[in-house]
C-alpha cells in the first residue's frame, strides 16, 4: 500500500447553545402530615418556584414538577420550566437539603429533560447546516455536569446522523452545552477505502477502526486497513472543522 496517503473530509456538524438561567435558586416550604415526613405538593413546589424566578427577573411560562417532594434529605423531584420572553428553558433537580420539623429546605441544580434537549438540537442543527432535520431522537437529558452527554440520532435529507450533545460549562443556573458529529467506525472505514482507492487506484478489502470520532480538532482513532495479504495501521485525527464539514488526516503507523 502506499504510504501517501494523507487527507480525506467527511459531513460534521458543530454547534454551541447557551441557556441562560437564574442565580442559584432554593427554598423551603412547610407542609406537614399526619404521619412519617413532611411532604411538598408539587403544586406547593411549583408556584414556590415561580415566586423564585420571579424575584429573579425571570417571568416563568410554566413549571411543571413531576411528583411531590418528599422531606427526607437527599429526596428529589424534577421540574421542568420555561420563561416567556426569554431564552429559558431547563429542568432542574429539586433536592431536600435538610428538614426542621414540618420546613422542608431545598435547592435546585440545573438540568435539561430528554423533551426539551430534542426540542432544542433542531435549531442547532439547522443553524450550522442550513438543513431542517425531520426528526430528533435523543438517548437521554442532560445533567448539569461538566461533560455529561446524551447521543441524539438527526434525520435530515434521507440520512440519519448521529451526534453528542455534552455539556461544557456550568454555572450557577446557566448550561451550555455543544453538538457534536459523531462519525461511526464503519463510516470512518468506509471514508478510509474510498479514499485510498482514490489515491492509489486499488481497493482495500476491509478498514477496521478501534471506534467512534467525534468532531472535535485533534480527536483520533486507529484504523487498520487489508488489502489481499497487505495490511497497514492508519492513526485518524480531525484535523479541523469547516463550517458542516469535518477535515480529518490520515497517518500511515509503522
């Protein structure tokens, strides 16, 4: 094989949303039973959370919680809330932080529900691509951590493309996260044959790579790739991004 082989592109897609939030948000609410812990309707829950946001300049569309907040330390529930007139939108943990007799203290830690992040990577996809996709199917929401992540599957144009969105930065009650391509191993191997029978006039059998690459400049993977009795190592590095596309080089190994 030769060992000229250098540089190939393949379709990616990056893109960076903010989520612009409240300052840190807690609370507390009395509410008693007649029996075993104190217990906070959600409904409680909810317009004490929209008193908060208020306080924060955040005129809320809605809050919606899931269940009723149960008042033993470490109990959660979540609840989705939107604003009007602003780009709002999170779901964030509501976590008992300690209980006085029938007062229930809590807090919130940011947070984006499976709903509102497939709500969400359209515009993102479509802003960096120019192409409205026709469907968005995502794994999961997302924490508010530094690099957690959910896998969503974008079916655009005949195709379906998958993509990480991971979080980058937290603070307070403010998330951003980015949308990245991710090319499978297959379509890396197959990208790697195509393009050495461009160069080199031959096709290769086989191209096995060690997985997944996502689009982000400097990120590699190892390819091997057979030809009848010849066999040659590749080490694949996104070289750069441009605009929806991901350049990627090629490294013959050894």
């Amino acid at each position: 094989m030769s060992p000229t082989f250098a540089k190939s592109c393949a379709v990616g897609i990056v893109g960076l949303v903010s989520l612009v939030g409240t300052g840190a948000v807690s609370g507390c609410s009395a509410f008693s039973t007649e029996t075993g812990p104190p217990i906070v309707a959600k409904t409680d829950l909810q317009n004490r959370i929209v008193e908060s946001l208020k306080e924060s300049g955040i005129e809320p569309k809605s809050v919606i919680c899931q269940d009723d907040l149960v008042g033993v330390v470490g109990r959660t529930t979540q609840c989705e809330i939107e604003a009007a007139g602003a780009n709002v939108m999170l779901a964030p943990i509501v976590t008992v932080t300690s209980v006085e007799g029938s007062r229930v203290n809590w807090h919130l830690d940011p947070a984006l529900s499976q709903k509102q992040v497939e709500k969400m990577v359209p515009g993102m996809f479509e802003q960096i691509s120019g192409v409205a996709p026709d469907s968005v199917s995502c794994e999961s929401g997302l924490e508010g951590k530094k690099d957690s992540f959910t896998r969503c599957d974008i079916a655009a144009g005949g195709a379906t493309l998958r993509h990480t969105a991971t979080v980058t930065d937290v603070e307070a009650m403010t998330m951003n996260f980015v949308l990245l391509a991710v090319m499978t191993r297959a379509e890396i191997g197959e990208t790697l044959i195509t393009e050495l029978e461009r160069q080199v006039g031959e096709r290769a059998d086989t191209a096995t790579c060690s997985g997944d690459l996502e689009g982000v400049p400097g990120n590699t993977v190892d390819c091997t790739v057979t030809a009848g009795p010849e066999r040659q190592d590749f080490l694949v590095t996104v070289a750069s991004l441009d605009g929806n596309r991901m350049n990627l080089d090629y490294e013959p190994v050894g």
